[in-house]
C-alpha cells in the first residue's frame, strides 16, 4: 500500500510508476498555482486524483482511503474546496490521468 498510515502519501518512484508518469513530472506539480509546497501533500492530492479518474469505478474500495487523506490535508491547512481544485489542475497536469478523465 502506498498510503501512511497518517492518510498521506509520498512523492516517490513507487507513485510515479503506479501512475504511468515520469517522477519529475509528478515533483513539477509543487509548481502549479496554488498547490501546497510540501512534497507529501502533493503527492497525497496526486494519489486523489488518480483514485479519483484512474479507479473510480472501484470508489468503494478507496473511499476511507480518501477521508484520511482529506482529513491529513485539512490538518495542513488544505480544504476540501482546495483540495478539488488542485486534483480538478493535477489532472489536467498529469497525461494519464487526463486521459483516463476523458474516457470516463
């Protein structure tokens, strides 16, 4: 499981590979507008959005695994309208994720 026990998730090679993209690209995501500059949480709103788009079909599965997520990123100062709009920006930032939401 890539996800910590607190909720969040780390900006490794391990998520780059589950997502198909390149870490690099994955590490650039600190740079959009508005994102939070800690690396985890990052990472954290990048495996959202990718439960969300890549394994929505699978929601019931995840979806405890998104509250402890969301709850870390409230904790640092990231709410939940934040937190949509920067999946709604990573997605459209990362290709297999905006692809998989095109398809859907």
């Amino acid at each position: 499981m890539l996800q910590k026990a607190d909720g969040a998730f780390a900006l490794d090679a391990r998520l780059a590979t589950c997502l198909g993209a390149p870490l690099a690209d994955l590490t650039a995501l600190v740079h959009v507008p508005g994102a939070p500059s800690d690396a985890g949480l990052v990472a954290t709103l990048v495996a959202l959005a990718a439960l969300r788009t890549l394994f929505a079909s699978f929601r019931q599965e995840w979806e405890l695994q998104e509250d402890k997520a969301l709850r870390l990123l409230a904790k640092n100062g990231v709410s939940a309208a934040e937190a949509n709009t920067l999946i709604a920006a990573f997605v459209q930032q990362v290709p297999a994720l905006r692809k998989a939401s095109h398809a859907a």
